[in-house]
C-alpha cells in the first residue's frame, strides 16, 4: 500500500511527463526528388533545417513511397515532379505532392501544417528574388508579417499541459480506487459489521475510513508539485496555497465518489471495475484532459457540464501556468465546490443507510 500510495504516483508523473506529448518533431520523411535540381534541393533544405522533419530515404519509384510508408519507416513523403525548377524559372506554377500517412491523423495533421508553412516561405523567397533579379526590389509587393506571441506555454511544450493534467488524474485515482477497495475489503472481511455494532458513531466511522485517504491525496499533492518544479521545471505560478485549497475540495469529489462505489459494490473487483468503467473512463475522456471539449458534438459538450474533473483542470492549468487567482478561478470552484459537497453528502447517506 506504501508503493500505491506514494511511489506509484511519482512514477507515473515521471512516465507519463516524458512519454505523454503531443509534440512533433524529426518526422521521418521519404523524398522522390525527379527532377533533382539546385532549386529541389533548396527545397529539401528547407525541411531538414526546420528541425521538423528527418530525411530517412531517397526513393527512385513511386512505389517505394507505399513500401516506406507501408512498413512504418516514413509519415511524410515529398514528391517533387520532372519540371519543377523549369516551371520556377519560367514563372509557372510549380506543383508539389505532399503524401502523410493517416493511420496517425495527430501527427500527420501538424506534419502537412509544418510542410506547408515551409513551402509558403520557400515561394516567398523566390517571388523576392524574382522582383530583384528584374531590379523591382523595391517595389515588391506588400505583405502580412504576422508577429506572433504565445503566452502561459512560449515553447508551446505538450509536457506543461500534460503535468498538471497528470496531478488531477493522480487524485482521482488514488483516492477513489483505495477508498473504495478499502472499505470494500472490510466488507469482505467481516470487519464493517463488526463496526457497525460497536460504540463508534456513523460519522466517526466514516471520517475514520476518509480521513487516511484524504492525507495520502495532500502527501501525492505535495510530491507532484516538487517533482513537476524540480524535474520538469515546471513551478506552480499562481498561489500554493489556493492550489491545495482548491485540491482539497476536488478531494471530496473523488473521496465521495470511492465511498459511493463501495456501497454498491460486493467485492474489490466490482469496486475497480465500477470506478474505472463507469466514473474514471468517462471523467477522462469527457473532461479536456486531452480531447478539446469544443470538438466534440454539441451534445457530449453539455454532458460535460456534469463532469467535476473538468473544472477541476481549468483550475490546475490556470494556477500552473497562467498564475491567474480566485478572481478568475471562482466560477471552477464553486462549481467543482457544489459537485463535491452534493457527492459527499450523496455518498455519506447512502453509506450511514448500509450500516443501519
């Protein structure tokens, strides 16, 4: 119980802090270069100096293209055609084929993004050069820079969206599943009954079995905050202590939520599959954990509503990486407030009626 309670945290914090990302990078891409030219090859340049993408062949057929892509080796493969440096050259229209692999639509979504971004400012660079080679440098037409900012996440890192998400599904876990399996095993034992008819009141027997789980989601509170500051270099920019406040009231959420599994469930396994199948799946896929809320259908965006881990990762976000306060967080938590205390009381009835 010690390695569940305290050591399994911090290593799913570490697991999922480097392998749980978005990001894209070093897409490994295949080239069919036919037309082999100075002006293909600047363009080649182009994506292997942007970081993004890594040459892994050159291919001489198009059927190598499905061969490479077939077996895993490439996402991306550039099909430049015959003519491409004539048509330039000529001030035609030069075509390019772009081919991604949508088995994995994340990343070939950002990768075609990234392609076309560097082939903008490659026919950009050759309009330049096109006004200056007829002595039109300075009448070249004018056009947006857009100067772009990015703030809360500048190097736009998945891992500090992903951090903070991680510590909101740590509580839920530890604490609904251990208190669930808990008092589920006592049942399974004899001991609840026992319990039942000794002098200890229902609300000291209840506060008895909650507090210890209570204490084991502030001690994982603690040790995610130090290992995201310490490891991922990730420090909590609003207040620490609206951060444990906060903890403390999506801790009734979950603790009211493992007391209630563990009044309809006979055994330990009915417990952890009812908490996984019917509370932890649904609260992680309908919550914004990764999934945006805003696409999905219009009738999952409602349901959403009723999701407590939802407001719950507004608050931990905002408080990780925007430094924002209760003047920005109030609407989360009175919400993430009226669903634990509704929860809790829920649970706690049902609970004082089992042992009655």
């Amino acid at each position: 119980m010690f390695a569940i309670s305290f050591i399994a945290p911090v290593f799913q914090l570490l697991i999922l802090g480097y392998a749980a990302t978005l990001d894209v990078k070093e897409i490994p891409t295949v080239v069919y270069d036919q037309d082999n030219s100075s002006v293909s090859r600047d363009l080649i340049r182009g994506f292997t100096s942007s970081g993004y993408f890594t040459i892994v062949d050159y291919v001489h057929r198009l059927s190598d293209i499905d061969r490479e892509i077939d077996d895993g080796q490439a996402s991306i493969a550039i099909v430049i055609p015959p003519d491409f440096e004539h048509k330039i050259t000529s001030g035609e229209k030069a075509p390019l084929q772009m081919i991604a692999d949508g088995s994995e639509s994340n990343s070939a979504g950002i990768g075609m993004s990234y392609a076309s971004m560097i082939v903008a400012s490659f026919s950009e660079n050759i309009l330049v050069q096109s006004f200056q080679a007829k002595g039109l440098g300075s009448r070249i037409p004018g056009r947006v820079d857009a100067q772009v900012r990015v703030w809360y996440n500048p190097e736009l890192r998945s891992r500090n969206f992903m951090v903070p998400g991680v510590l909101a599904l740590l509580l839920m876990v530890m604490t609904m599943i251990l208190t669930s399996l808990a008092i589920v095993k006592e049942k399974e034992t004899g001991k609840m009954e026992q319990l039942a008819v000794s002098p200890i009141k229902p609300y000291e027997l209840m506060v008895g079995k909650l507090l210890p789980f209570l204490l084991i989601g502030i001690i994982d509170v603690i040790l995610v905050v130090l290992f995201a500051n310490v490891v991922f270099d990730l420090p909590v920019k609003g207040s620490v202590g609206l951060l444990f406040g906060l903890c403390l009231v999506f801790l009734m959420t979950t603790l009211g939520l493992g007391l209630f599994v563990s009044t309809i469930s006979r055994t330990q396994q009915q417990a952890m599959l009812t908490a996984i199948f019917f509370f932890m799946l649904p609260m992680i896929f309908f919550s914004g954990f990764v999934f945006p809320i805003q696409n999905m259908p219009v009738i999952i965006q409602y349901a959403t509503y009723v999701i407590p881990l939802r407001y719950f990762f507004v608050i931990i976000r905002g408080l990780f990486l925007k430094g924002v306060g209760m003047s920005t967080l109030w609407p989360q938590a009175a919400a993430l407030l009226a669903f634990g205390a509704a929860i809790l009381t829920m649970s706690v009835l049902r609970f004082k009626k089992r042992l009655a």
